[in-house]
C-alpha cells in the first residue's frame, strides 16, 4: 500500500471491526494485517482497543460493546442472508436440471 510521506490511512469502523472479529475468530493477526493490508502493530491496537471498548472508526466516537456487538450480528446476518441466496440457487438450478 503507497502512501505519500506524512499521510495516514484512514479506516472505518466497519473495516476495523471486521478486521477485529477476524483475529478473534482465530485467524492470525499476521495473516490478517497481510490479507487486508493494515500493518500488524495497527491491527494489534484495534484488538486491543475493542477490547476495551474504544475502538473508533476515522473521525468517529469511541464505540461501546454493545454497539461492537450489534455491528457484529448486522455483519453474520448479511453473511447468513448472501449464505441463503446461494443456496436458493443452485437449489433452483439442479431442480431445473433433474426435470
């Protein structure tokens, strides 16, 4: 990632905090810190701070847990709903092949 001297990356709180569930769901930091293309150290902090409920996105206030938590179940429900969607398909598609 290029960045010009003197200029900082700014994230959002949705990229941190799924930044954050990756690491706590048992990826390694630095597997995640390469594949989203954070540096580790920083990647560390936001587990760190949302630990402690502090963790904020660019400009942001800090985020309680419960609003961490509510981010978190609007992130499984999205994945939950894309999960479904696949399934209607290929459901719709061997249904139309087996006639």
């Amino acid at each position: 990632m290029s960045k010009e001297k003197g200029t900082r990356a700014a994230y959002t709180l949705e990229f941190k905090l799924e930044a954050v569930r990756l690491v706590q769901g048992g990826q390694a930091k630095s597997v995640t810190a390469r594949i989203l293309g954070v540096p580790e150290p920083t990647l560390g902090n936001w587990v760190r701070l949302a630990g402690q409920g502090k963790l904020a996105g660019a400009g942001a206030k800090p985020v309680s847990p419960e609003q961490m938590e509510l981010a978190r179940l609007r992130a499984e429900l999205a994945r939950v709903k894309m999960e479904r969607d696949i399934l209607k398909k290929a459901t719709a598609y061997f249904a139309k092949e087996s006639l």
